[in-house]
C-alpha cells in the first residue's frame, strides 16, 4: 500500500505514525515544500522517503495535510495526476473552499472532504505524536460525491486511527467550527496579546500566571502560517462570530461599570452549562 | 497545633489535606458557612471536627479561604478573636481591598496577606487535591506588616507546601493579576456564553469541540459566587483590561475585514511569544 502524504506536519506526521503501526505494508512517501521538514520526517520515522508530486500515480492514498490555501491550489493538480483507484482526503479546517475548488474536476469523485477535529499548539514534524485521532471526531463533507468504493477505503482507516464520524455539508461545516474553533484561537490569540503588552516584565507574567491563563491562551502558541489562510478562507463566518463575542464581551464590561453584578453572577452561572455540554 | 480553616472549599480543603501530611500534630477545624460542606469536609478526611468562631481564641493557625467579599466583613471579626501568637492568612484573588480593611486593626500584625495561585475551575470539598501548591507561585502582600515570627512560621509552611514566593504591593498585585487571572476569567466566560448562544443544537457543540475549544473554555466552569466578588472588588483594573482586550479584538476583526492578512499574521506571530515567556 502506498501512502502519500503531503505536508509533514502535524497533522500528516501523526497520519502517518498510526497508518505506519495500522498497516503493515504501508510505504509512507512524504512531499513537502520544506526541505528540512522531509529531511526530519526521515529521521523521526514518519516517512519512508521523499517523493515529488510526478508520482502520485503510484499512490493508493493520497493524505493531503498543508495550510488551507495551498491545499485549494495544489489539490486540483494533485487531482490531474492519480490514478483511477486513488483516494485523496485532505484535513484541512474549512471545507467550503475546497468543496468549490474540486466542484466540476473529472476526479471529484476520487476525493474525499475531511476535517479531523484533532491537533495541540505546536507543528511541524516534531509535532507529531501517535494516537493524536483515538476518540476524536472527523466531519466529512460531501460524502456522497466520493465514489462508495473509496468512501470504505477511508472508513476502514478512519476506524483504525479511532475516529467517530459526522457527516455535514461544507457550509454547515464551516458556520459551526468558526465558533467551536477559530473563534477561540482569536480570543486566545489576543488575549496573549492584551497580557504581553501590559506586562513589559515578562517576569512578571510567568510568575503570577496559573494554570488558568496558561489553559486559555495555549492556543496563541498556534502557527500563523497556518492561521491566517484559515481565517481568509472562513472570513464571513469568522468575523461574524467575532462580532457575536465582541458584543458579550463589552456587555459584560458594561454590567460591570454599572455595578449590576447580579447580572454579572447570572452571565457566569448561566454559562456554567458549558459543563454538561462538554462532559 | 491547632489549625482552623474557614471556608472548606478547593482551597482550604487543599490546605487542610497538605497540612496533614507536613505536620504530625496538626489538629484541623472547619468553620464554614455551608453546613453541608462540612460534613462532606470530615468524610473526606479534609478536616478532623467542626468548629465556631467563638474557639479561635485557641487557633495557632487560621486559614481564610472565602468568596473575597466574605473576607472582607469577617477577616476584622477573627482579628478581633484571636490571641496574641495566632497566625492568620487569606487566600483571596484581590489584596488592596482586604488590606485597606484591616490596615488599622489591633492585630493587623498577625495577619499576612497571600494570594497562592493555584486552583482548578471546580469548586467546593469534593474540589480539594493533594499537592495542589507544590511549584505554584503564592504571593505576598505588605509582608512588612507582620510580625517576623509570625512570617517565619507561614514560610515554613509555603516552603513546605513547595510554593516560591513572591512579594508585591497590593495595588500592583491587583493590576497585574486582573491581566493575567481575572480577564482570562470573562474571555473564557464570554466565549462559552458566545457559543452556547449560538449552537442550539449542543450535541453539534460536542461533536465538534477539540482540545483547543474544552482548553480556552475551561475557566468558564468557574464558580459565579467566587468571581463576581472579585470582578467587584478589582473592578477599575478588570475593566481596564477589558477595554484593552475588546480594542484588540475589534482591531483583529478590522484587520480580516480589509482583507489585511499580513497584519493579521503579524499579529498572531507576535504573540506567539508567548511560548517562550510561560516556558
């Protein structure tokens, strides 16, 4: 079984740490616009050697795991160049875009919308851990443009690596994980930035700073290369749910100027609910 | 020695469960508010019997472990009571106003104000863990103010818990802390809010929630009768930093809407300092 995977990130590089112990004829090629990134890839065991895109005929799967906006310009070329039986799913975090982008390719059906919810802060091919995809969730868009055949393909290995599936169309996809997603890593993003510039004496922050501040704001160690093609892409849905914060977020300030803080309490209990929710 | 712990929640049961293992002869009383919370303090082990403000007189050891507004009325009270080689400490989250309250108490010589940051967003007995101070940072307000032996012994006690101490006035421990502790408190807060808003459907929430989602929204899990105190009492320096944090956001949001990705790249990049300043 041949496996590409292109991009060695994170994400590819914890892909391919499991399908490597889940398959035992796995080859695992890697193509990366990194250099250094392959060349580490080797080192740590996450691929068996480099490939370039001119032999993706070859490939059985095709695991496409870079920034949102390369995968929207690489994947209709990657499309061109497989062969009939090859299965190509990305993982990227919104998936209108490159529904769109593949819509009319005479190789849709070879494609399959993936977005494991799955991931930490940190990137790269160091980043990689196994067992990164065991409980979580993987949204699939689409699923009834991609040929049955290769649909229990991806299943099969989607099981493998543990993953519950939800099927969603790509719009749907995108409005919700704006706010269970991308919204946090902004509030995170700027809260680090609030802290960082009050805090000249960075000494300062480290030392009064609890398990608290480091839990909500450990998303603003998140990669911007990653981040902000992501963010161009859900724009609409983004600064929606940005809007939607903003507004909670002074009303809380004003109830706090006018030393209402019976509503004050009531916005915190309120919220509490967040407990069962997420239990 | 006599230890008497008032308010038995995550803190004071933490206390109460190190303080056993330190100190061979340490005899623990409960004094709180909550009935309940008591009898759940002896069954778990947190406290050895019940007791009443009328026996502090024979406290070598009392803890204030209460909603900051709490402390506020009682703390004068438990000066008034106690005798002349009693050691007595708060815990609370806001040291300006407690210090103001008991600046010209008799007794202000027994009392040290600390600030040990450690905690969980669960609150309560059943809250209490062992080891919960070991490497956490307590900080110490107007240490000056209190009897040397007096200092001595609540040092070896921080020392033997395995905090690192920190000393600070209390007007600059109440801005800083509003950065680093009491606004993540409302990003998290309003974050929750923002999405429970939004996702009638909470089983969407669930499906789709990562790591990085459950992490930025820990902290909205927090008890409302223990913040609102403390957003009260810190109120011009939490609304300070609201308004920074609110500026911050805004302007991200402006940037994505003039289609700035340069600068909304910067300004993540920016911040990703942050790894290096909590490493």
């Amino acid at each position: 079984m041949k496996i590409y995977i292109i991009g060695i990130g994170l994400i590819g590089g914890s892909m391919a740490l499991d399908i490597k112990s889940i398959y035992d004829d796995a080859r695992i090629f890697g193509i990366d616009a990194n250099e250094k990134h392959l060349d580490e890839a080797i080192q740590l065991g996450l691929i068996d050697e480099k490939a370039s895109e001119n032999d993706l005929i070859n490939a059985d799967l095709i695991i496409v795991s870079v920034p949102v906006d390369v995968g929207l310009v690489i994947l209709p070329n990657i499309l061109d160049k497989i062969g009939e039986q090859t299965l190509v799913f990305d993982v990227g975090s919104t998936k209108s875009p490159i529904c769109e982008a593949i819509a009319n390719h005479p190789k849709r059906r070879n494609f399959l919308a993936c977005h494991p919810i799955a991931g930490t802060e940190f990137s790269g091919p160091k980043a990689a851990v196994k067992g990164l995809f065991e409980g979580k969730t993987n949204i699939i868009c689409e699923v009834e443009k991609t040929t049955f055949k290769l649909q229990e393909k991806a299943m099969d290995l989607f099981k493998k690596l543990g993953m519950r599936i939800r099927y969603m169309d790509p719009k749907s996809h995108d409005k919700h994980i704006a706010y269970v997603s991308h919204l946090s890593h902004i509030s995170s993003f700027m809260l680090g930035k609030t802290v960082i510039e009050k805090e000249k004496d960075e000494q300062d922050i480290f030392d009064m700073a609890g398990s608290g501040f480091e839990s909500t704001v450990r998303l603003a160690k998140s990669s911007p290369a990653m981040w902000t093609p992501i963010f161009k892409q859900n724009k609409k849905q983004v600064v929606k749910s940005l809007e939607e914060y903003i507004h909670n977020l002074s009303n809380f300030k004003k109830l706090l100027e006018e030393d209402n803080y019976d509503e004050v309490f009531n916005e915190m209990q309120n919220t509490n609910r967040i407990k069962e929710i997420l239990k």
